[in-house]
C-alpha cells in the first residue's frame, strides 16, 4: 500500500490502537521529561552560577549511550521489546522519585545531582533502542514516516509545555516537585505499556547464544559506516549533534547572563524552541513520505546555521526567541528526517544496532559539545562557542549538499524486508 500524506497520513497512523496507546501514553510522560530536565539545568545554575557544571550535567545525563548504545543495541534486537521498556521505564521512576526525596530533604549537592542524572542516562540508554525498535511493530510499514513525525511533534510538544510546567511547579512549590511529576508520568506511561498487544517482536539473534554478542555490536558497526547513504547520514547526525545541538543546553545561562531574564526568561527560551519543533514534527507528520526527505534535511542544516549565528550574535530578547523557534523547527527536521530515511533503509535484522547508533550520537554527541561549548563560555562567555557552531555547520551543509542526489537514491528507496 502507498503512504498517504496530509491529514489522511495522520488519520491512518493513529487509527492503529497499538500505535495510539503508545502515543497516549507518552504525552504525560514527555511532559515528565522535559520538566525535569528543565529543573535539573536551572537548579545547577542556581547552585553553581557555571557554564562548565551545566556541561557536566548534560555530559552525565547523555553520555553513557556512547558506552552502552552499542550493548544496548545488540540487546534490542535480541529481547522482547515490550518487557525491556516495562523495565527501563520502572527503573526511570524510581531515579526522579529517588531525585524528589533528596531535594525535600534539602541534602542536594551538585555532585549528588550529578550522579543522580547519570543514573538516569544508564537507564535511559538502555531504553532509547528498545524504543526506537519497537515503533515499526506499532505501525503498518506504510505509516512509519507519519508514525515518526507524530512521535517527535508529541516529544517536542512537550518540550514547549513541559518547561513552563517545570516553571509553575518550581515557582510555587519547589525544584522537587518538578522531580515528583516526572515520577508520576513514568506511572502512567507504564500503565499504557501494559496496554498494548504486541506478538513478542524477537528477531532469530535471541536464540543464539550471549558470547556472540561482541561480534554482533562489530557487525553492527561495519553495515553502518559500510553502507553509502546510512554512514552519510550519521556523519551528518555526529556534526549537528556536537556543533549545533549544545546550545539547549546552554539556555539557561544565555537566559541569566545574556538577557538578564531569570528562570522565567529561560523557561519562555526553552518552549520557544519546543514550539518551533512542533511546527517541524507536525511538517514532517503530515507529510507523510519518505521521498524529498533527505534534500530537505540538507536544507534545515543551512537553516539552523543561520539561526544559530542571529541566536549568538544579537542581545535583543524577542529577537533571540525568534531564532530559538526556527532552531527549533530546523533541528526536527534533521533529527526526525534522518531517523526516518534509516528506519526505511536498513535491514530489519539490524535495525536495534543501527538505531542504538543513532541513539549513541544523538544522545553522546551533544554531551561532548556542551562540555566543550560550556568549558569555552566560562573563558569567552556563552555567545562565542555558538557562533562558532553555527559556522562549523555551515561548512557540513555544503559537504551534504555536494551528496544529497547520491543519498536520496539510496536511502529513500523501498525498504528491506
């Protein structure tokens, strides 16, 4: 069956109930994520005043996938996919719950909160290859690209909503109870798991045994960088994610120090950038089709070098903000644009592998560049290291664009079965 695009594209994706009770389920706890995400960066910021302990947290919160994705990966496509997101998620509740407790306690410190999101990126590495395996048993194979699109407006929905939650609950009651909404959207997102009815998605490798592993994670990696349109594409993902990504994480000190706005300021900055990727995931969703995909994910890099360098380059608040909505737009774009040409062009025996990959860099990547882009703000400010971002992304987008005919032939063609 052809995919469909428009509205009809939306309408065929969520009348599957397996696909839209995962979705169900992940809006609140999406929201839970965003909110603490937001608390944890704005009260190390109110603990520390530094750039570089702002980088740590981002470090501690998405670097473990570099050395876990690829397990991970190997483990995604050997498990029941469900029973492993039932775990991950459990886990998650306990690490924001365990967050609450301390915060009430007032026995905080930066090195605890520290250790405390890095616990929560163990889990979570865990989780990203599990999650992103899981969708194409969700779907018919003709609504992936309108399934992906409609995760990611849900996902960066609520990163427009789920910082201004985090704004009113810290506000008026504290950073814990930020921590405590996040452990209650874990609850029901586990009960919307327990909803779903799924054959158990286990590919042959479960029946081999645990020792091949090793050579299972090589095997990954050699059919990633071997193969001429997906290698490309992560190449692409690795440059944005280090060079273009860090400034999310940077946020609240441009909010404090270079517009002067507070928490409110940086709230109003971060869902700025989360409305801007609604608009991109909602384009995306219903567009509902892989071919022209990769042109336009080329096109987004030009964007989001543009808007970053008016980001860094002005000191007008509701300038920036505008920036911060295309940034925003562009940056889903990419990241959804790229998920979905992978998802349609690997082999399905490798897909927990490669997307352990483009989890490993979509998660790692930024964490190298906010420490490096939050170790330079505490020497040259935090304008600067954006600025030199943004033209280190101009110089990918024409790399890309010298590749992209090449790309498109390869990875927007019929995918495997």
């Amino acid at each position: 069956m052809p995919s469909t695009s428009g509205f009809p594209a939306l309408i065929a994706v969520l009348s599957e109930r397996n696909y839209r009770t995962f979705t169900i389920g992940n809006i609140l706890s999406h929201n839970g994520t965003w909110a603490q995400r937001t608390a944890v960066l704005w009260f190390t910021w109110e603990m520390t005043g530094s750039g570089f302990w702002l980088g740590l947290m981002t470090v501690a919160d998405l670097l473990p996938v570099v050395f876990i994705g690829p397990i991970a990966g190997a483990i995604a496509d050997r498990v029941n996919l469900l029973k492993m997101m039932k775990i991950t998620q459990v886990l998650a509740a306990v690490q924001s719950m365990a967050l609450a407790v301390l915060t009430f306690a007032g026995m905080m410190t930066p090195e605890l909160l520290f250790l405390l999101v890095l616990a929560n990126g163990v889990i979570l590495s865990f989780n990203q290859p599990v999650r992103l395996a899981m969708v194409p048993h969700l779907i018919q194979r003709e609504n992936l690209s309108a399934a992906i699109g409609i995760n990611s407006m849900i996902f960066n929905s609520a990163r427009a909503t789920g910082p201004m939650i985090s704004g009113v609950l810290i506000d008026g009651w504290g950073i814990a109870f930020a921590f405590v909404f996040n452990a209650l959207s874990y609850v029901w997102f586990i009960g919307s798991l327990y909803l779903l009815r799924l054959p158990n998605p286990r590919s042959a490798k479960a029946r081999t045994p645990a020792r091949e592993v090793p050579s299972e994670i090589a095997e990954g990696f050699r059919y990633a960088v071997r193969h001429a349109g997906i290698g490309r594409m992560l190449v692409i993902l690795s440059v944005v994610s280090i060079c273009g990504r860090p400034y999310m994480e940077l946020l609240s000190g441009f909010a404090d120090e270079v517009f002067g706005r507070g928490a409110e300021g940086y709230a109003f900055m971060v869902s700025m950038t989360g409305i801007g990727a609604v608009a991109g995931g909602f384009w995306l969703a219903q567009r509902g089709q892989v071919t022209g995909l990769t042109s336009r994910v080329v096109l987004a890099l030009l964007l989001l070098a543009l808007a970053l360098i008016g980001f860094a380059a002005t000191n007008l608040f509701v300038f920036a903000l505008a920036c911060l909505l295309i940034t925003g737009f562009a940056v889903i774009v990419i990241g959804v644009g790229e998920q979905t040409l992978l998802q349609n062009a690997v082999d399905p025996a490798m897909r927990g592998r490669v997307m352990s990959l483009y989890g490993m860099i979509g998660r790692g990547a930024p964490a190298i560049g906010a420490i490096v882009m939050g170790s330079l703000a505490e020497v040259l400010g935090f304008q600067a290291p954006v600025l030199g971002g943004a033209i280190l992304l101009l110089v990918l987008w024409w790399w890309a664009g010298q590749r992209h005919r090449r790309m498109a032939g390869i990875l927007e063609g019929k995918r495997p079965t």
